[in-house]
C-alpha cells in the first residue's frame, strides 16, 4: 500500500512531509500531524510545536533512556509508549504503527526571543524507526514521495 506525501514549499529547497494521526490512548490524543520524512532522524519524534498544539504534558510522560541532540540542540526528550501512527494509504485504509513515540521538549525559556521562535517552527520528523518499515521513494523531480508499506 503506498502512502503519499507532499513536498513543503516552505522550507528551501522543499521538505518532504507524510500526514500521519498520532494516537495515544493514555493521553488522550488522536490527531493529525506533519511529519518531516527525516533519514538522518534515528527516531520519530514530536516537537515543540506540536507537542503544545496536541496539548501533550510531558511531565506525564517518562524520561528516555537517552537524551537526543539535533539542529536545534539538547532536548529533553520522553516516550509515549502507548503511541500509534494511522497513515492513510492511496486506497483510503488506515495503515497502522505502534511505536515508542518520542517527544523532544527544548528548555525555550532559556533562550532569547528570536531563537524560542525558530524552535517552535522545528517540524516533527518520521524517522527510521518507521522508514525501515516500509519502501521509501522520493522523487523531487516528480514530485513523488510515498512510503510503500
């Protein structure tokens, strides 16, 4: 079943995003998110921005057993072990992905204005902990980018 993205003229040169609806039943969660097809990404993980815009409380949340570090530099970073990603396939049928969802919380009191912004524009990314799961084709120069699972 392919799964088809979209590429993001916001970002330069264009990103490549895959809609997914995150689910968390401990939570209470079961929405749409953006997710950046990020290879270079060990683990799917929730940012910032939509960790406030999923109203996740991470101090419900357990630590993980190791802190991540990216662009935008430490995070402190949790699990959501009940996390399931529903992506929607070409033919309309869910297609399911339990997880270990990480979430990465910067510390956005501490930085100055103009930085906390940058941090809350951090896309969420799909990372290899799902990529592997499946065939990843993108194709900038068709516009083309699905997981085919």
């Amino acid at each position: 079943m392919k799964i088809r993205g979209y590429f993001d003229d916001k970002y330069e040169p264009p990103a490549p995003f895959i809609r997914a609806v995150v689910i968390s039943r401990s939570l209470g969660i079961e929405q749409a998110v953006d997710l950046h097809v990020d290879t270079g990404a060990a683990t799917s993980i929730l940012l910032d921005k939509d960790v406030r815009r999923l109203r996740v409380d991470a101090k419900k949340l357990k630590l993980a057993d190791r802190s991540l570090v990216g662009i935008g530099g430490p995070v402190r970073t949790y699990v959501i072990d009940d996390a399931t990603l529903i992506f929607r396939s070409e033919n309309r049928q869910g297609v399911a992905e339990k997880l270990k969802l990480f979430v990465g919380v910067h510390d956005l009191d501490r930085l100055a204005q103009e930085q906390r912004e940058i941090m809350l524009r951090l896309p969420s990314l799909l990372g290899r902990d799902i990529i592997y799961r499946a065939k990843l084709v993108l194709d900038k120069s068709r516009s083309e980018i699905y997981l085919e699972m």
